[in-house]
C-alpha cells in the first residue's frame, strides 16, 4: 500500500474561480491548476478485507480531484473521508466501479473534490465477498489549485 504523487503537468494560465474564504463567503480570484495525480497501491489479501489508507496531500496548494480511476479486476468498495473536516464523499463505502474509471475511460465526477493542502485523506477500502487476491491501483486524479488573489475585475 503504497502512495506516490505524479506530477503530470504545467500551470495553466489563470482562469477565473470563486473561492471559499475563511469567514465563509466566495470571492472571485484568479488561479492557476497544475495536474497532479495521487496513485495508491491496495493490495487485498483476503475476502472481505477492510484497510485504512491515508493520503497526505502536498503543502503548495489546495487539491481539487476531477476523477478517480481503478485498475482492480474484482469487486471492492470505496469511501473517502477528508482528513481536515472529516467530511465523508458518501454516507457509506460505494462499489468502487460505480465511480471510478479504467485507465482508459476515467468515471468523470458530475461535482468536483476540494482537498485543503497539507491536509490527507482517508481511504476506506472494503475487497468483495468474491476474490480473497484482488490487486491494483487506485488514483485521485486531479490538480493543485494556485490562488493568485482577488480578481478585481473592472467594468
């Protein structure tokens, strides 16, 4: 079990996106995304097995993941918990298949993730009652949001 982060591309040019503040409005700001992927390793040994595996995020910016993708070939269920609000993505742990994509048709989430950097997340993970030997990857793919302030936009 274990997690490397990829770096997979440059910054993007800023774009224009409203940003949660502290005291709990949004403000318009100019940022910039660079892609970034955070593959875990899950190895299941056992039928029905139940591993807990952190993700510690980078400290340089917040982490926003776009989709997920598996390369398991058995049935397993998946939860993500964020480890700053402890803010669960779904009630209970989902088949990962019905969220996650292969490596080559990613499931592309109709609402965005936003991690808080230097924060982690939890990785429930549950093997199915079917394969005790169930190997593969599983990967937050994503991008590290750069906030360049305000966008003072004048009409």
């Amino acid at each position: 079990m274990k997690g490397e982060q990829y770096n997979t591309g440059r910054a993007s040019e800023p774009i224009l996106r409203y940003v949660h503040m502290p005291n709990g409005t949004l403000e318009l700001h100019r940022v910039r995304e660079v892609r970034f992927d955070y593959p875990t390793t899950i190895n299941f040994a056992a039928v029905n097995q139940n591993l807990s595996l952190p993700i510690q995020l980078l400290q340089v910016a917040d982490f926003e993941v776009f989709y997920l993708q598996d390369t398991h070939a058995s049935l397993w269920f998946v939860q993500l918990t964020d480890g700053s609000t402890n803010a669960a993505m779904s009630s209970q742990p989902v088949p990962a298949q019905s969220i996650c994509g292969t490596g080559q048709l990613p499931g592309i989430s109709p609402v965005t993730f936003v991690f808080r950097k230097a924060g982690s997340i939890l990785i429930t993970a549950i093997n199915g009652p079917m394969t005790a030997a169930n190997p593969g990857v599983f990967t937050l793919v994503g991008a590290h949001i750069y906030d360049e302030g305000p966008a003072n936009i004048q009409q």
